[in-house]
C-alpha cells in the first residue's frame, strides 16, 4: 500500500520547498488564511494551493448567467446562427460570419485515418 515515505522515495522532491514557494505566489486573502491554519508543510501545503484553485472557480463561475455554452448539435442544427452567435460572444464582428462558415466546410481532419468526414461516412 502505497504511503507519503513511498512517493517520497520515489519522487524526491522537497514539497516543503515547493509548497511554501507555491504559497508565497498565491492572492494576499489565500495567504493569510495559509498562516492562521498551517498545520505542516509540504503535501499540506499542496493540497491548501488545490483547495485554493478550487474555490477561485466556484467564485468565478458562481451566479453567472452570462456564461455561454456551445453543443456540437446546436452546431449542427443551424451552422449559420451557432456561428453568429459564437462570433458575437467572443467579441469578432459578423463581417467574418462568411470567412468562419467556409472555414466550418473544411475537414480538419482529412489527414486522420480515423476520424476524417471521408472515413466516418
């Protein structure tokens, strides 16, 4: 059964070091929570960083409704509009709107023995 000594035999790195460097390079507010609960150093400090990029993604994504999501169907239902609407949320102007359909007509992968149009059809 694999053990912290076991990893530490195996992988010699210093987590001490790399934590606290880690540490060290995180917001001022993940800091200071660091030092009022730091219990130990190294794999404790390694998984608070984990915790801590967690947590900036659940803020982040957290009651926002302006966070667009793409299917590949909704693609292929209407080429056109899923463009539009693409182009539109990344900020590009609809005067690409021809240049990006083009390009959609393409087979980006023409040159795979498994997964070109050419193949799968």
């Amino acid at each position: 059964r694999p053990i912290v000594l076991t990893f530490k035999k195996i992988f010699p790195l210093n987590l001490q070091e790399i934590g606290e460097k880690a540490i060290s390079l995180l917001p001022v507010n993940y800091r200071n929570l660091w030092n009022k609960i730091r219990r130990g150093a190294g794999e404790e400090a390694v998984f608070f960083i984990e915790l801590c990029q967690i947590h900036a993604y659940i803020l982040e994504t957290r009651d926002r409704e302006d966070i667009k999501s793409y299917s590949y169907e909704s693609l292929l239902e209407d080429k056109e509009e899923f463009t539009r609407s693409l182009l539109r949320e990344v900020g590009i102007g609809e005067e690409y709107l021809v240049q990006a359909l083009s390009a959609l007509e393409k087979d980006s992968q023409a040159n795979s023995d498994l997964l070109s149009r050419e193949r799968l059809s």
